[in-house]
C-alpha cells in the first residue's frame, strides 16, 4: 500500500509534539518549583519556631540556676537586727515605762524632778540598765540646768555619739547602748569645760562602801 501525505502534514505533526513536549515540560518545571518551595517554606517554618522557643527555654534554665543559687545561698544577718538579738539575748534589769522611754526609746525628763539632781553624796553612778559603772560622785557639780552634771566620765564607760537633730552630742552606755543624755563644751562651768548631762532615770546611785552590782555584759 502506497503511502500518501499531503504536502506540509508531516512537518505539522513534527511541530505538534514539540510543542506538547515544551508544554509538559513547563509544566513538570511548575510542580518541580511549587514543592522545593513548600519544602523551604517548611523548613523556615521549622526554624522560626525553633528560635522561638529557645530563649523561652533558655530564660527556664536561667531562672532555674538563679533557684537553685537562691537555695544555696544562706540570708545574709542585718548588722542593726544582729546587735539587737545580741542585746535582746542579754538579761538586763527590769525597766519601769518611764525608765524605757529615756533609756531606751532616748527621751528627756522633766528638768529639777530627777532623783538626783541635787544628790550631793559620795558614791557612783551606774548605768540603770545594765549596770556599768559610769560617773563618780566627785566629778559630778552643779550647773543650775535642772538635770545631774559631770565633768568627767569613769574611762570607757560612755560613748559619744551624733544626736538625730544634727546638733547636739548624744552620750550612751558604751556597754548596752542605753541613752544618758548629752554632752556639751564650752561653757566654762569647771576647769574641765565639760558637762555631761544626764538623766537621773538613766542611772542608779551606790553610796560609798557599798558594793556595786555585777554588770550585765
């Protein structure tokens, strides 16, 4: 059988393939693209959410070193709240309400009331509260101020310090703490230019001779 084809037939079917080939061809490459790029968006996905986690997880170990340190660690002792246990743990005379608010809260007594204001006897002073030696008979003299004044102080029984009004010089009990009243210089009143004024609540007085009590340390 003689086969017959028209002029331009074959060359037609030539063409068509091709261009079919070229059309699958684009569209395999458009499948191809559209997976490699599901596979980057999931892959980027995958590290956001990565990233984002870690600081959380980061910040978890952090906050679980810090609790774990925290444990560890003892509390540190207030200096101030230290010194009063230690002075709290001290057994020291019973104080009357009048007592304490002089001696332990600082305040004054009513000038010409104390009980020894105008005591004139041999003998020594000694803290209220603890009873620490603290002034001898002789050095005491009178100042007309209303409340006992000193010249001079037994040696390291009193400790000076700065009053809370900015001015004055406060005096305490180097051995408890316990307030006295106030030192002043410069007034002329004895060779030693120096008065201790003191309330009489602050103290109690031992005649010559008689023995002094144990002090409270």
């Amino acid at each position: 059988m003689k086969c017959v084809f028209e002029k331009g037939t074959l060359g037609d079917v030539t063409m068509l393939k091709n261009r079919n080939f070229v059309l699958w061809s684009a569209f395999a490459a458009i499948i191809s693209m559209g997976v490699f790029w599901n596979a980057v968006g999931e892959e980027l996905s995958k590290e956001n959410s990565d990233n984002n986690q870690s600081p959380k997880k980061s910040q978890t170990d952090k906050d679980k070193k810090v609790d774990d340190k925290s444990k560890d660690e003892k509390p540190k002792k207030d200096a101030t709240t230290e010194s009063k246990s230690s002075s709290s743990a001290r057994k020291f005379n019973p104080l009357s309400y009048d007592e304490e608010r002089v001696i332990i809260h600082k305040g004054t007594e009513r000038p010409f009331t104390g009980e020894y204001t105008d005591n004139k006897e041999p003998g020594t002073y000694v803290c209220r509260r603890c009873n620490a030696p603290l002034y001898h008979s002789k050095d005491k003299f009178e100042s007309h101020c209303g409340w006992p004044s000193f010249d001079d102080e037994i040696k390291d029984a009193v400790k000076r310090v700065p009053d809370l009004d900015g001015e004055r010089i406060e005096i305490i009990c180097k051995n408890c703490g316990g307030h006295l009243g106030h030192v002043f210089h410069g007034e002329f009143l004895t060779k030693k230019n120096t008065r201790h004024c003191v309330n009489s609540l602050s103290m109690k007085f031992y005649a010559e001779g008689k023995t002094l009590p144990a002090v409270v340390k």
